[in-house]
C-alpha cells in the first residue's frame, strides 16, 4: 500500500484526518472507476430487438405504403 511505502517520518507529521482524507479520495476514486467498468459491460451486453438497419427498412416501407395511399386517394378526387 502506498501509505505503508511511506518514511515513517512523514507519516508522523501527517495528521490522521489528513490520511482519512486521502483514503476517503482513494476510494472515491476507486468507486468512480467500478462504476464506469460496470456501465461500459452492460452497454456492451444490451441486445435490441430489432437493429437500426431494419427499423430503417421498416420506416421506408410505411412512408412508401402511406405515399401510396396518398397517391390512390389524389387519383379518386380528380376522377
């Protein structure tokens, strides 16, 4: 551990909420990082039911059909 490494000298002038301090930052450091790793797997593990690719083909063909629609009905009124 970092603070073990330490001269024994410096660590008798360190007050001891200095070092609860620094643990306190250790460890929110260390949380922050679990966090993140946890968020990029379970973005990685996410599986949509249809891909963007046939969401896309699916659009077309529904503003295809309703132009059609469209154009049937404007040919009828005219008639």
């Amino acid at each position: 551990m970092i603070i073990l490494s330490l001269d024994t000298k410096i660590i008798k002038k360190m007050n001891i909420n200095t070092i609860f301090l620094f643990l306190l930052v250790i460890a929110a450091y260390l949380n922050l990082y679990l966090t993140f790793k946890k968020q990029r797997q379970r973005r990685k593990e996410t599986n949509l039911p249809i891909s963007s690719k046939e969401w896309r083909e699916r659009v077309e063909e529904d503003n295809f059909q309703s132009w059609l629609s469209n154009r049937e009905r404007l040919k009828d009124k005219r008639k």
